[in-house]
C-alpha cells in the first residue's frame, strides 16, 4: 500500500511566489521592451529635430557675426561663435547622442568676379612727355614741362583730354578692357612753397561720364623729384576700364617761384581672357552623426549658409549678392567674405565648439562703377542651392535670362556656376566690396 505524501503549504506558497514573480517580471520586460521600442526612437529622434534647429541657429549667427565685422570700423574686431556639436540628453530612454564634425578650409567655396574685354592694348606703359592733349587753365608748356602761366598765378591745372571733339573730354583709349593698372610715375621740381597735386581716374566709356568727378578723386601728393605710386589702391581707378586720364593741380605762395612736371607715366598690364576684380574663398562646415535623422551638411560661405541633405540643398537666408535694374542698366551689388587661417580637418569630441572670428582686412574695390560686362564664377560643391538661389534672385529684381538680354546662367563643370551679365550700350553698374575674416577653430 503506498503512502502520498503531502505537499507543504510553506512550500506551494513559495513556488506560487516564484511562478508569479516571473510572469510578473516577464510582463514587465515585455512591457518595457514594447515601451523602449517605441518611445526610444521617438525620444532620440525629438532630441536629433532639436539638435538640427538649434545648430542651424548657431550657423545662422556665425553668418551674422561675420557679416558684423564687415561693418566694424576695426581692423583688429573679434567675436567667439559657440557650435553646439551633438544632441541635449533631456530624455533617459532617448540613445546617447552622437556628435557630428566641424571643419574649416580657406581653399573651398571660391567666387570672383571679372570684365571680359575685347581688343588689346599698345605696349605699356603710357607716357605724356609733351602734354600735348591736355586741357590747361592757367599752365604753360615749354620744351615738355608745365609750369604756372606768367603772370604766376597762384593756382593752375592741366587734364589730358584725348577727345577730337572740342569741348569734350576724352579719356586715354589703351584698346582693351581687360586692363589691370599698376603704377603712376612723373617728376617734379618744387621750389619751397610750391606745390603739386595729380589725380587718376578711369572709365569704361571714352568720354568719361561714369568716372569720379575730380573732386571725389584721391589726391596724390608729390616730392621733390621722381614721384611714383600704385594704382592698386586709389578708389577712382579700377581694372576693367579701357579709357584714363589724369590731372594735375599746381600751386605756389610765391609769385616768383613755379613748381615744375614732366615726364607723367601710367603703367598697366594686359590679361586674358579676362580681368578678375576680385574673388574670395573659404568655407566652415558641420556634418551631423544622427542615429536616425537623415545626415545633413551645413556649410557657411560668401556670406550665407548652405543646407545639404540627402539629394536636396538650399540656402538658409541669402547670399552676399543683390541686383537690381534701373531703367536699361543692370545693377549688381557683392560683398565677398575671404575666410583665411589655418585648415582644420573634420573634427569631433566636444559638446560645444567655439569658433574664432578676426577682421583682418576691409577694401572698397567698384564704388559703383560701369564695366562692357560681368561674370561671376563660382566654384563650389553646391552647384544646385547656387543656381536655384541665383535664378529666383535675378528674377525677382526683373533681370532676363538671356545673352540677348541681362545675363545668363551655366554650370560648365559639376562643380562650378557661372553668370554673365551683359551691359550692352549701357554697361554693368557694380558695388563690389571684400572683407577678409581670419578663421580658428581650436583642434
């Protein structure tokens, strides 16, 4: 006869316990499992949308800031621009953020524009020895010197005046737009309390009608001697313009004495296929390291910042190029940005990168001068946002894609962009200033 023997209740208590602990355990596991599997990715994809806008604003003010020291009046004006490199960790269940790469390079992103002339020039440089096309009040020449007409007077000048018509002024023709001046040389003699004073200005067309008036022209003062000065910097001269001419303002407080010039000589340069104006380059970029945003590339340069994600790009804001049109004249307005320093390669590992901004430099190169024509060429790796930019840009100030009439618009190569425009009878108004940026980013 066999004996069941009874189970404990101690004992059925504790397995219940154990059987229920793990159902209760398992439930929680699969209930936090289906919780983290769904919230996870939503919390860590709230903090990449976050960390998205909130880097775009810090590019966006770096844009800003740069753009800021352009109107400082200090060559020496600094400002510190935080970039925020990964996603805030505001969720516990959101995945640890991954920071995304800065990098700088003065190489990239290049623009220039320049005049496209026809035609080319005598052999340089040109040298008035005789004054014989000049028009003179008060100044007498003699074996090709200028002096103060007898009486002496207290004041006189000569222009030089190549224009057939009288009464009309005319301009040096040196056969070419595509013109880069170099340097003015003449000699003078000054006796104490004489006093010359000389003047270039140019334009694109041979009666002058857009150069400065002599009035807004710099003055150049001259020495006892050989004088000579670049070119390079005086606001009435500009590359890109075939006709000059020059004046000269002599002076004495002494009715016995007359300052002496002679020997008045404008050297210059001939390029083809064209003369650049001036151009710039440099980019800063961001490139995120999201887990599950599609990874995108901001990048500032010329003034605005680019977008890239996946097969699309556009500009945030505008780039430092406007036009406009004044009854038949195009008219075009650049400020280029030159970002320079040292190159920085793709970089990562700190929550916060703070980049450095210095104004090296700032220069004034076509206060609204006239020119046969214009391109601008890009090289940058943002042909699409460049286009798009600048086709609804141009529209919208009324200009017409055409070469017969305002400009037209190319990408000769996957990674360039190009626009003429085209003056026609009426030329190409330009404003065209640079300011140079010095970059550090600390490694």
């Amino acid at each position: 006869m066999s004996m069941r023997r009874r189970s404990e209740p101690g004992t059925e208590a504790a397995q219940a316990f154990v059987v229920g602990a793990i159902l209760i355990t398992g439930i929680v596991l699969t209930t936090s499992f289906i919780y983290l599997s769904i919230n996870t990715p939503a919390a860590t994809k709230a903090g990449e949308y976050q960390h998205a806008a909130a880097v775009a604003a810090d590019f966006n003010t770096l844009c800003y800031s740069i753009t800021a020291l352009r109107a400082s009046a200090s060559s020496g004006a600094s400002l510190s621009v935080p970039i925020r490199m990964s996603p805030a960790k505001e969720s516990l269940i959101a995945l640890p953020a991954a920071a995304g790469t800065i990098s700088f390079s003065p190489a990239t992103e290049q623009v220039s524009i320049s005049v496209n002339g026809t035609g080319s020039p005598p052999a340089g440089p040109w040298t008035d020895e005789e004054f014989t096309h000049t028009d003179r009040f008060k100044v007498e020449i003699a074996s090709g010197n200028a002096t103060l007409a007898k009486p002496r007077y207290a004041r006189g000048y000569l222009e030089s005046n190549h224009s057939t018509t009288p009464g009309k002024i005319g301009g040096k023709d040196l056969g070419s737009a595509n013109i880069t001046y170099e340097n003015f040389s003449w000699n003078t003699s000054l006796p104490a309390n004489t006093r010359i004073v000389l003047k270039v200005r140019t334009d694109m067309f041979p009666d002058m009608r857009h150069a400065k008036n002599w009035s807004d022209c710099p003055a150049i003062e001259s020495q006892d001697g050989f004088n000579n000065r670049s070119l390079a910097k005086i606001a009435s001269v500009s590359p890109g313009h075939q006709y000059v001419q020059y004046r000269a303002e002599l002076s004495t407080w002494d009715p016995d004495l007359t300052p002496t010039l002679c020997n008045v000589s404008i050297s210059y340069n001939f390029s083809q296929p064209e003369v650049v104006l001036a151009s710039s380059s440099g980019s800063i970029s961001f490139t995120s390291n999201h887990c599950y945003l599609p990874e995108h590339t901001l990048s500032y340069a010329s003034g605005a910042v680019i977008k890239k994600q996946q097969d699309n790009e556009f500009v945030l804001g505008n780039f430092s190029i406007s036009a406009a049109k004044a009854g038949s004249t195009t008219e075009i307005r650049i400020s280029l940005f030159d970002l320079t320093g040292t190159s920085v390669p793709a970089q990562s590992g700190q929550p916060t990168t703070i980049i450095k901004i210095y104004r090296d430099d700032y220069g004034l190169i076509s206060d609204s001068f006239y020119y046969p024509n214009l391109t601008l060429n890009i090289t940058t790796n943002y042909t699409q946002a460049w286009s798009d930019w600048l086709n609804k840009t141009l529209d919208a100030a009324g200009l017409v894609r055409s070469s017969d009439s305002d400009y037209n618009l190319s990408r000769p190569t996957n990674n360039s962009v190009r626009v003429v425009f085209y003056g026609h009878d009426d030329g190409v108004k330009l404003y065209l200033d640079k300011t140079t940026v010095q970059v550090r980013i600390p490694t």
